[in-house]
C-alpha cells in the first residue's frame, strides 16, 4: 500500500500520515534534530509496526515502504 506523508499545517515538526485514498495511518514527529517517531493510528495496517524511532524523516519514510510493501512520498504539497 502507497503511503502519502504531508506536513501537518497546525503542528510543526509532525507529518501526517495516509494513504491514497485519504484514509489516516497515523503520524511522523520531529522529537529531535535525530529522533522521528512513527505513531500509527489502531486501525490502520502500519499499526503493526507500533511505535517507532528513526533517525531522519527518510528513514521513517523507508520503514514504512518496506512495512506497507509500497512506496511513502512526499505530498507534492510539502515540495
């Protein structure tokens, strides 16, 4: 499944996370310059992967393809 990441507006440093169709995943927070945590919302398939902590934004990113067997971009809104 293809996973959309886009900047939430209200709340900088967290990313939202959904999929193409709109539905929610859960979110991405910057805790640190090198410390992004993963939170995925119960419902969702990423919820397996729990709670996670990654390094960079990229590697949250790659976590995620893997664990959805799909690719995680950018929205086109974030540039």
């Amino acid at each position: 499944m293809d996973v959309v990441v886009t900047r939430a507006k209200i709340k900088p440093g967290t990313w939202r996370l959904r999929d193409r169709l709109g539905r929610p995943l859960g979110t991405i927070t910057e805790i640190s310059l090198s410390l992004f945590v993963i939170d995925a919302d119960r419902s969702s398939g990423l919820y397996k992967m729990a709670t996670a902590n990654f390094p960079t934004l990229d590697s949250a990113m790659s976590a995620i393809a893997t664990h959805m067997k799909g690719e995680c971009q950018l929205s086109s809104d974030d540039g």
